[in-house]
C-alpha cells in the first residue's frame, strides 16, 4: 500500500519548466531515494510536497488527503516529518529544549501560558535523544553543536510527532564521509523499526546505494528512471546523465557490497 | 478647473522637496540599512543654516542659490561626522542600536538649533526674481512652486544617472543587492558609506534648504517631516529611488486633495494609504522582498533562562524594599517611584515581542497612549470608576493591538517596524484631530484615581503591584510553552512552521498581550498625572520604550526594568538643565556606541571578561 502518491506534477519558473508530469508513490516502510543531477527539480519537487511551493498541475496525497494547497505546518500534523539541507534548529534553546517544541506542538500546547516549558515532554524528549544518540549532548544549546549533531537533532525533532513519513532533503549535506554513512545507517535503522517510509534526495551516492529500497531519478524535471539500486545503476539513460561521473558509481556499487 | 490645476501643481512642489529628503533617506538605507531618525533633523538644519546664509552673504540675487547649495553641503558634512564618529562604531550592533543612536542625534540637533538660532520660528527670503505668481486657467501659482517641482524632476534625473550611468552608482547598486559579495569583490565599505551618507544628507539639507520661500523655518520640523519620509520610503519601497519619487506625489497629492474631500481626518489619510499599500504589497510599491525566511537567527545572547531561586530571592527582596519604603521617602520620590514603575511595565511588555519574539515595534505608544485615553474617557467622559477603567483601559489597548497587530505580523523586521509606526500616528492624528472627544491638543484632563487611591502612598502601592504583577506575568509567558513558541519563530521561521507552528497567529497573540500590559501602564500614568494629552502616543513616546529595552538590554529579562529605571532617573536629574536634550541624547549615543549589549549584556560581557563569572557555556 502506497503512503504517498505524486501524480502529474507540474511547476515552472517564469520560462524554466522546472517539473513536468512527475509520478511516482512511495510504499509503507519504504525508504526512496530521489537523485538526479543539479538542476533537476529535486528541491522543486520536495517543496511541493512539503507545503513551500505550489505546483501548477498535479496531486500529491499522503495517507489519502490531498496536500496541495496546505501549509506545512498543517501537512506536518497529518505526520510528516522533515529536515533540512541546511539544518533549522533553535539556536537559543537546548537540544533537548528543541524536541521537546516539537512535542508541544504535537500535543497542542504552544498557548500553554503558565506551565514551565523545560519540563513538559522532557521524558519523550529524552527518549527520542537517546534514539539518534544525543542523549548525552541533551543539556547543550543547539548554536554552540557540531554540524553532524545538529543533524540528530533534526532527526530527532523530525520523528517526535511519530510521523508516518519523513522528508529529508539532502539529509548528510555538508558532512564528513564517514559521519554520512553512519547517519543514514542510523536513519535507516529508526524507520526500518517503526515503519516510517521515507523520501530523501542525496548527491552522495555511497549514501544512496546503501539505503534506498528504490530509487527514482530526475533530469530536467522529468522522471527518467526507476527501479531498485541495481536496476538504476545499469540504466543507460542514468549512466548517461552521470557521464563522468563514472567512477562515483563503480565506488557506490564497492561501497554497497562492502 | 483652475483651482485643481493649481492644487495639483501645489501637491507637485510639495512631492518634490518631499522626495529630495525621502530619497536621500532611502539610499543610505538601501546601502547601510541603518533607519535614520536624524534624517529629519538634517532636513530642520539645512533650512536653518540656509537662513543664515542666504542672510549674511553679500552676493545679493545669486546669494540665495549658492547659500542654498552651501547649506546642503554643510549639512552632507554634519552626515558624515555622524557617520564616522558615531554609526561607524556601531554597524555591528541590531539594527535598532542604530535607530536609537540616531534619535540621540535628533535630540542633540535640536537643541544646537536653539542655541544657534533661537527658540523663534525664522520666516526664511523669497527667492530673487521668482517671488511673483503665474496665472494659470484663472488661479495664481508661485513661481517658485515651479522652480521646486523642475528641481525635483532634475534630482530625480541626475540620480538616475548616477545610478545607472557612472561606475560608482553600480557599486552603490551592488551593495543594495548583496553587502557581503561586494567586500568580497575588494569594495572599500568603510568609504562607500560615508560616501552614501554625505550623499544622502546633501538632499535632505537642500530639501529643507529649499523650503526657505514656502514656509517659516520652525523647530518641529525635523520630527514633522521624518514621519510623512518613513510613509514615503517604506511606501515606495525601501532603497527604490523611483519608489520614493512615485510615494512622494501620491501622498503629497493626496493630503493636496484630500484636505477638500475629507478636511477632518487629513492627517490620518497618508498612514491610511501606508497600510494599505503595506498589506497588499509588503515591500512597498517599487521594493524588492528581502529574504528573510530559512535565515535563522542565531544568536547566543538569548533569553534562555528564568532567575533561579536564588534569583527570584533577589527580586522577592527588591519588591519587599520598595513595599518597605514609601514610609521614608518625600512625595517627590514617591511620584518617582511610581513612574519607574509604570515606565517599567511599559517598557517590559516592549521586550516581550521584542525579546521574546523578535518583532520591533516602533509605535508602542499606541498601546499605551490608547490605554491613557481609554482610562480618561472612560472615567471622565463616561464616569465609571477607577476600579472599572483600570480593568477597561487595557482592553481598550488589546483591542488595538489586535486590529494594528493583524496587519503588523505579516510583515518582518524594519516593515514591521514602520507599520506600527505607521498604526501610532494614525491613532496620533486621531487623538490630535478629533478634538471633540479627545480634547485636542489639550488632551482630558482631571483623571483622577478614586477617593482611596488618591494618596500618593497608596497610590504608590497600587502601581508596585501592578506593575510587579504585570511583569511577572509576562516573564513566566516567556518561558511557558507559549513563549517557547515565539522564540522557535524567531529563532528558525522555517523550522517553527515545520514542526506545526502557526507562526503570525502566536506573533498575533503576543502582540495583543503586550499591548494589553502597554494599556495598564498608560492608564496608571493617566492616573498619576491626572491627564492625557497628544504627547502619549507620539513617536518620542515610542521611542522612549525602545531605548528603555534597549539600553537595559534586549537579551535580558531585567533589562527593560533597569532601562526604565535609567532612563526617569537620568530625564528627571537631566531637566533642571536648559540642554537637558542634548545631554540625554550624549548619553543615549554614548550607550549605544559603548555598551551595545545594554547595561545588563554588557556588565555580564564585562564580568565574564574579568574571569568572575562562574558560569560555563552558558
């Protein structure tokens, strides 16, 4: 059963035909990797998912409601979750401080006037820590963390309101190698337990050949291929738009036997 | 017919030497986005120093022009040495630190006018040779009307070309777009500004310099104009030299042709055409959007925690000695007192969106002065009693808040800023205008609490509790889920709306309950003083709250107490001088330029640099 259906997307800038006609689902518990060269409509294609952009044709509907049109908060609350490419987070609150806002939106409280926001959901809060392996870092303010720790704490506020599907755009950008791997091996692990499916878009394909379950790939808004790892690596179409990139893809295809 | 035409033609002349000032403002905005409040006051100084010019040399017809020249380059000077000795230190600081240096600028202009000039108005020379009028379809109009709108029409020309036509206007251009590509690119900046600054000055001096023959040189005319300018920058869109130019004839054609349709509410047409320009265009009618959203502001000097216990005991003692006092002190401290009180909730509901939230009002007089004169009509014209109007007032306040916050939330950072600026001269002109009911310029008087709280002691009592409970309030909503909430939109917009927050309707709420608190604070002043007057909602009043928040420290929950208490102390002791002014506005400059984290950041900065503070990272 799908959780997520594109169907017919269209958007363009001015004269760029940005998306045209983009389909594709996304299953329960799946985790599909969008990839494509720069300018392909990735970022076009995400935000018209997550409520930032509206596209001129098309439907997306997630867990049957339609989201075209809605606000992301209010997309947010059917149960998505997202992060960034370049992190968000709240510079003037902890770490444990920022899941817990999440928390309080989810459970409807933010015009809350009297109680002590630091201690509502703290345990929650703690718990979802522990699971992207912050809990140690809990007291810390977010402006003072590592890049690859502000990336947990997207995930962890990403998943606190037990979402059903995560949107994570180019989730490792700007991370050391080894540090990619291991958190989409640690994202990875979390849905695969909780039966999230997920939508991420990568440039880095070490990252994407060991996660997605399927990939699909955009070039110049359009969908040109689709399939599980092996059968987009063998694409010829695929090989062509990543001409010269060659060897990225015989690495990837080392890394993912690895 | 005639009679359109030659108002028409009025409306032109006005919109000319209103644009030469608006668009010299909007360039130094543009490039420095500093928000100039002396740009008015060099307006007042250029036609001044035109006076004495165009007076003193001997050079008979052609003295006027060529003082008139001199006076904007004479004024294009006194830009610069701001800009060096005072903005220069500064550029690093929130924008507003800027604002509030500038004001301490206006303060020290004014009284270098009156001691230059004198407290009387100066009836300025006809221009030689253009003193006659020119029948047009059967009305008269003043040659120099003319000779101002051809004026107007060539600075509009020529800063075009420079602009578009020379070397340095594309560097000016560049820095407009994107500050930080062009000290990438090797652009000396430090020059650059100062190079805008005397730029912009030249015009507003010669704007005002130009006046001389349409109208006395007076000592209001700096804050008079600086207002209408806001309207025409921010209508034209900010750093949009066209945008200024097509601003200026709208509302000064407008207030031409306005003043027959609708004589009783002229002044409140311009702010009225603001909002609504503002609302359906939130960057002005020429002006570009400034990305604002995904830019996270990350500061580390934040609100981050309540007192501690040990904290609260400090307080509790605070409250418990002011409770203590009132035995010892005389009347004169008592009525002290309790004006730092009242200026206290004043200014801590100011920091509660401002802090809390990151939005700059600039017109929190409204809030205030709306919560005076809802107290005095209520009592006076109404005649409920005190007790009633003191619960009244401040939701007469909070329905102000709502109806300007709706349209204020929309907008960010300085739009923000203007727009509630906009929303306090409207409610301004409305006071000042619709005397029937508010009295006028003479304002209500006999406000006067009920029989029981008439003593100054009590009185005293009345205004510490409220205003200790008003302020407490506010703290525990800044660190209650709701005020979590307003730092999560301030801190990451994007990720606040991606986590399910309604950003503008929590921005909404605060602004309702800050303007609430501003009400009480109005309608215990009212009381005090036993009157209301135009004065309440004016932009010094505005601007009063702000340097409160700012030289106590926006980061800070104790800040605004400290700056209200700062800042009755100082205009108290300061008062007894005849340049009381100009030495409140040195020390507010001097604030600014030396502790730019306010009294409260900056003794914590200095503790910390001293190695005392036993705190970590935090």
């Amino acid at each position: 059963m799908s959780v997520l259906t594109v169907s017919g997307l269209a958007k363009s800038f001015g004269g760029v035909q940005a998306l045209r006609d983009v389909n594709f689902t996304l299953a329960a518990g799946e985790i599909l990797a969008m990839i494509g060269p720069n300018g392909a409509g990735k970022s076009t294609c995400f935000n018209c998912i997550n409520g930032q952009l509206r596209p001129d044709l098309g439907s997306v509907t997630f867990a049957g409601h339609e989201l075209i049109g809605l606000p992301p908060r209010r997309i947010w609350r059917l149960g998505v979750g997202r992060t960034f490419q370049i992190t968000a987070t709240f510079g003037s609150m902890t770490v444990a401080e920022n899941v817990q806002m999440a928390l309080i939106s989810h459970h409807r409280r933010t015009r809350a006037p009297w109680t002590l926001a630091t201690r509502l959901h703290r345990e929650e809060a703690l718990a979802l820590l522990d699971a992207v392996g912050m809990r140690d870092q809990a007291e810390r303010r977010c402006s003072v963390l590592a890049y690859g720790d502000l990336k947990r704490v997207e995930l962890a506020v990403a998943l606190a309101h037990g979402p059903r599907m995560l949107l994570m755009d180019e989730p490792t950008a700007g991370m050391a190698p080894k540090e990619r791997i291991a958190l989409m091996a640690l994202t990875a692990g979390i849905v695969h337990d909780r039966g999230i499916s997920v939508l991420f878009t990568e440039h880095d394909m070490d990252v994407v050949f060991a996660n997605a379950d399927r990939i699909i790939v955009l070039n110049r808004g359009e969908l040109i291929a689709e399939g599980t790892p092996a059968a987009v690596r063998d694409n010829p179409m695929v090989q062509e738009i990543y001409l010269g990139a060659g060897s990225m893809f015989g690495a990837a295809a080392a890394g993912a036997h690895a | 017919m005639g009679f359109y035409v030659v108002q028409f033609l009025t409306g032109l002349a006005s919109a000319a030497s209103l644009f030469l000032v608006a668009s010299g403002l909007t360039i130094i905005f543009g490039v420095t986005r500093v928000v100039n409040f002396a740009h008015g006051s060099f307006y007042m100084l250029g036609a001044f120093i035109a006076y004495s010019l165009v007076k003193t040399l001997p050079l008979g017809p052609t003295g006027f022009w060529v003082g008139v020249v001199l006076a904007a380059l004479a004024v294009g000077v006194i830009g610069v040495v701001m800009e060096v000795t005072i903005l220069r230190r500064i550029y690093q600081a929130p924008e507003l630190f800027q604002l509030v240096a500038t004001f301490g600028v206006v303060m020290v202009a004014k009284d270098a006018a009156l001691l230059f000039w004198g407290p009387e108005d100066r009836l300025g020379p006809r221009a030689p040779g253009l003193n006659k009028a020119i029948e047009l379809f059967g009305s008269r109009v003043p040659e120099y009307d003319l000779v101002v709108i051809a004026l107007g029409f060539v600075v509009l020309g020529l800063l075009w070309l420079l602009f578009n036509r020379t070397r340095w206007g594309a560097v000016v251009r560049a820095a407009t777009q994107d500050r930080e590509m062009l000290s990438a690119l090797g652009i000396n900046q430090k020059l650059l500004f100062t190079a805008v600054f005397f730029l912009g000055s030249v015009l507003a001096g010669l704007g005002g310099a130009l006046q001389l023959p349409r109208a006395s040189v007076s000592h209001q005319m700096d804050l008079s104009i600086i207002a209408t300018v806001f309207v025409v920058v921010v209508l034209g869109g900010m750093g949009s030299i066209p945008g200024a130019f097509l601003a200026a004839v709208i509302i000064s054609e407008l207030s031409a042709f306005g003043i027959l349709i609708f004589p009783k509410i002229t002044l409140v047409l311009m702010f009225l055409v603001m909002v609504v320009v503002l609302v359906a265009r939130p960057f002005g009618i020429l002006g570009k959007p400034v990305p604002d959203v995904g830019e996270p502001v990350q500061s580390d000097e934040t609100l981050t925690r309540l007192p501690s216990a040990l904290g609260w005991a400090g307080y509790v003692a605070v409250v418990a000695l002011l409770l203590a006092i009132p035995m010892l002190l005389s009347e004169f401290y008592l009525v002290l007192w309790t004006q730092v009180f009242i200026f206290a909730l004043f200014a801590a509901s100011l920091h509660f969106i401002m802090g809390g939230g990151g939005m700059v009002s600039f017109g929190h007089a409204a809030y205030f002065g709306l919560g005076g004169y809802g107290c005095a009509m209520l009592l006076v014209r109404a005649g409920l009693p005190m007790e009633a109007t003191l619960l009244l007032a401040p939701v007469v306040a909070a329905a102000g808040a709502a109806l300007f916050g709706y349209f204020c939330v929309r907008l960010s950072g300085v739009y923000m800023a203007m727009l509630s600026l906009a929303f306090a001269q409207i409610v301004w002109s409305v006071v000042f205008q619709w005397s029937d009911v508010t009295g006028g310029e003479d304002g209500v008087n006999r406000v006067w609490p009920s029989p029981w709280a008439k003593d100054r002691v009590v009185f005293y009592y009345l205004t510490l509790t409220l205003a200790a409970v008003g302020i407490f309030t506010l703290w525990r909503l800044l660190f209650a889920p709701f005020g979590y909430t307003l730092r999560a939109g301030r801190d990451s917009p994007m990720r606040a709306e991606s986590i399910g927050i309604d950003i503008r309707f929590h921005r909404w709420l605060a602004f309702i309950i800050s303007g609430a608190a501003a009400g009480v604070a109005g309608s215990l002043l009212a009381l005090a003083k036993g009157f209301v007057g135009p004065t309440w909602v004016d932009i010094p009043r505005s601007i009063d709250a702000l340097m409160m928040v700012l030289i106590g420290g926006v980061q800070t929950l104790v800040g605004p107490i400290l700056g209200a208490l700062t800042f009755v102390i100082l205009e108290d002791r300061l008062s007894a001088f005849d340049y009381w002014r100009s030495a409140f506005g040195l020390i507010i400059i001097l604030i600014c330029v030396l502790m730019p984290k306010g009294i409260v950041g900056s003794g914590r900065a200095l503790i910390g640099r001293l190695g005392l503070g036993g705190g970590g990272e935090r």
